[in-house]
C-alpha cells in the first residue's frame, strides 16, 4: 500500500462516506486533513485475521472484499466507495475478525484510531455514523450466526436421518436405544421396541424395479409417522425394516394396540400403479418386545427378530410377542 497524498476536505468530496455523512466541515477538517489517501494493488491484503488494528479503512475508488468464507453472496463481502472497515477493532481494541483484502486497485482513506475517537466526540453526526454502521455490522454477524446454526442443524440431521425415507437412521436409533436403556436400568422401568419387516418387499424389487420399492419405503415411513405418538420414535434400521421405539409403553398388550395400528394404516396404503398393473397391497410383520432393565441391546433384537419371523412363518400382516 503507497501513499498517495494527504485528503483535502475542502476540495474533495466526504459527504457521501458513510462515516462523515451529515458531518460539518469544520468539525471534520482538522482530521480529515491529515489522513492519508493510500492506493492498494490488487489482491494486497488490507486487514489480516486475528491481528492487531488501530486503524480504519474508507474505500474512495474500487473495492475490498471481506473474506467471509460463510457468506455465499457478493453484496454482503465486498465494500464499495463509502464504506469502512477496521472500526470495530479500533474501538474495541479486540483482534480482528477476519481479513480484507482488494479486489483491485483501490484508493483507500486510512484514518487512525485516535482520530475516530476524537472526531466522534466532536461531532454529533460521526458519533451517530459509527453507531450506524457497527449497528450493520452486528445484524450481518447475527445472519451469518443464524446462517451457522441453520446449517449446522441441517447436517446434524443429516447424519441422524435416513434420506430415503426421512426417519432416523441405525446410528441415532442405536444410541437413543442405549440411552434410553440406561435410563430404564436407573428407574427399573421397562419400555417396548418393536421391529416391522414390510412382506414380500424382494417382489416389487424384483417385478417393478428399485424405484417403485423405494417408493413402498416412503409409503410405509409416511404411515409410520401419521401412526405413532409424539413419544415414540421410528427409525429405518436396514432394508425393508424398520425399528419402533415407544419408551413409555410398559406392558405388551399397549405395544400391541400400538402395533396393530401400525399395520392397518399400512394396509390402508393406496394401491400403487406399476408397469404390470396394481401392486399387491403393502403390509409389515412386526415383532414386539418390552425391554427389561439390564437386558442388552444384542439379547433385545436377539428376542425381537424371533418373534418378528414367527409373525411371518404365521403369514404375514400381523404382530407377534
């Protein structure tokens, strides 16, 4: 960065600089006239991260880009004619936050901390500028926040939810089976785990394809979720089946009611229209357990699978425990 001259505030216009905007010349003048203009290269680093700074950038011509590698639009990381940086840290005292650096060639007025401060305590008007602007600056971090958090929880889900079907995946219904267990173990409570295996599915594989088979998972992940309370939980733990978790039914004859709605809600699933005419109606097989306190996850889906293939060997479309 070379400099260029001293600014001239009699000569050269100042107003429309969002820091100086509505300020008196003669407020401004004493400052302004020993601030130097400085011209930047392209691509030269105005600001670097995490550094100290007593200094603030106003752009005069060209611009700086702020590296905001969260930002996905222009508007919000690159500053035009008018625009500052650097004040934050001047008046904080705090490292910077990220670096700035030209986009091309600029022309930058480069104002010094003790400078700002002075002229926010003569004029009204910067004083007021500088609220404004680090008032700007405080709603663009907070949408950048909320920007962090939104994304943050949608890959959070990503990895707990199976995308076919848009249940849980195996991984958070294993470690929600653990937790719950471990709360079960304290309170010596037992809790139900049912597995469902939706019948015949290697048919509409094999005689109408993957996608009409995917779409049966879908079919049968909707009726799940329109079937189950707000306290039980449904997860796509592999295949064609699917676990149920309802950790405060404590008995099996309340697992089965619940079961048995599960697998009339699956039979009311509309018949689906393949290359070969209508597909035979969908229906699951479910087996149905309740967990006693200190029984292991292995011994559980040991019992549960039993009794899931007895529901099948019994033929199909119905609950065994």
């Amino acid at each position: 960065m070379r400099t260029l001259r001293l600014f001239d505030p009699n000569h050269e216009p100042f107003s429309d600089l969002m820091l100086f905007d509505g300020a008196a010349v003669e407020d401004v003048a004493d400052a302004l006239g020993r601030s130097r203009v400085c011209r930047t290269e392209p691509a030269e680093v105005v600001l670097a991260a995490n550094s100290s700074n007593e200094t603030v950038y106003v752009v005069l011509q060209g611009r700086l880009r702020v590296d905001l590698p969260q930002a996905g639009n222009d508007d919000v990381t690159h500053l035009g004619r008018g625009e500052c940086v650097g004040e934050l840290s001047v008046i904080d005292g705090s490292l910077t936050s990220t670096s700035v650096r030209a986009v091309d060639e600029c022309d930058l007025l480069v104002l010094e901390g003790a400078d700002i401060l002075a002229l926010a305590n003569r004029s009204h008007a910067v004083a007021r500028n500088l609220l404004r602007i680090l008032s700007r600056r405080l709603r663009g971090t907070n949408a950048l926040l909320r920007e962090e958090v939104r994304t943050s929880e949608i890959m959070r889900l990503r990895s707990v939810t199976d995308t076919l079907t848009g249940l849980y995946n195996r991984r958070w219904f294993d470690d929600t089976l653990r937790r719950i267990g471990a709360r079960s173990d304290q309170g010596g409570t037992p809790f139900a785990l049912l597995m469902a295996d939706i019948d015949r599915f290697k048919l509409f594989n094999d005689t109408w394809g993957h996608q009409m088979g995917d779409r049966v998972l879908q079919q049968v992940a909707e009726a799940l979720r329109a079937t189950l309370r707000p306290t039980d939980f449904a997860a796509r733990y592999g295949g064609e089946e699917f676990a149920l978790l309802l950790p405060t039914v404590l008995t099996l004859g309340s697992a089965a009611l619940i079961a048995d709605r599960v697998r009339r809600a699956v039979r009311r699933i509309a018949p689906m229209a393949g290359h070969g005419g209508d597909l035979p109606p969908i229906t699951v097989s479910i087996g149905i357990v309740l967990r006693q306190p200190g029984e292991g996850a292995e011994a559980l889906f040991r019992r549960v699978d039993q009794l899931l293939y007895r529901a099948k060997r019994e033929g199909r479309d119905r609950a065994a425990y």
